[in-house]
C-alpha cells in the first residue's frame, strides 16, 4: 500500500456519486477487467468510533461492505467508455 496509487480521492469521487462522509474509498491501486484493490484511510476521529464500540472501536460491518461495493463500483464503471453517464448507488 506504499506504492502510487492509481486513483486518488479526486478521481475516485469523478466517478462515484458519493460525497464525505459517505464516501468510504480513499485509493484504488490495482484495476483490472476482473479485480480491484481499493483503499479506506481509518482513523480514530472516525464518527462512528464515538459509539461503536467504546474502549473497543470497531468500524461497523455495514460500513465495510459499503466501503466493498463502493471499490465494486469502481471496477464496474471502469469496463464502460462513459462512467460519468452511469449514476452507482450502492
């Protein structure tokens, strides 16, 4: 995760609707037909902390099966010539 990623968060937000504090994919560094490799930065001034669980943060399971379909999406537009004409939801 050290290396230089493809997408950053610029491009990343070029392509999926989602906006802070929504937005769960900071980095896509490997993008292929058939796979991707995307990145969420976690730190501990995350909102969900406050409650999830305190003196054990957890980030909550839903958020990170949104932070999967979100690098999904990704890999989804990414096989179409016009991704900013598709509106993902996920």
């Amino acid at each position: 995760m050290n290396q230089e990623p493809l997408m950053d968060v610029t491009q990343i937000m070029d392509m999926l609707p989602h906006r802070q504090p929504f937005l769960l994919l900071d980095k896509v560094f490997e993008l292929t037909d058939h796979h991707v490799v995307g990145m969420k930065n976690v730190t501990m001034n995350e909102e969900f902390f406050k409650g999830h669980f305190p003196g054990a943060p957890v980030m909550p399971g839903v958020l990170i099966v949104e932070a999967m379909a979100q690098t999904g999406g990704i890999l989804v537009l990414s096989t179409v010539p016009d991704p900013e004409n598709y509106l993902t939801f996920s």
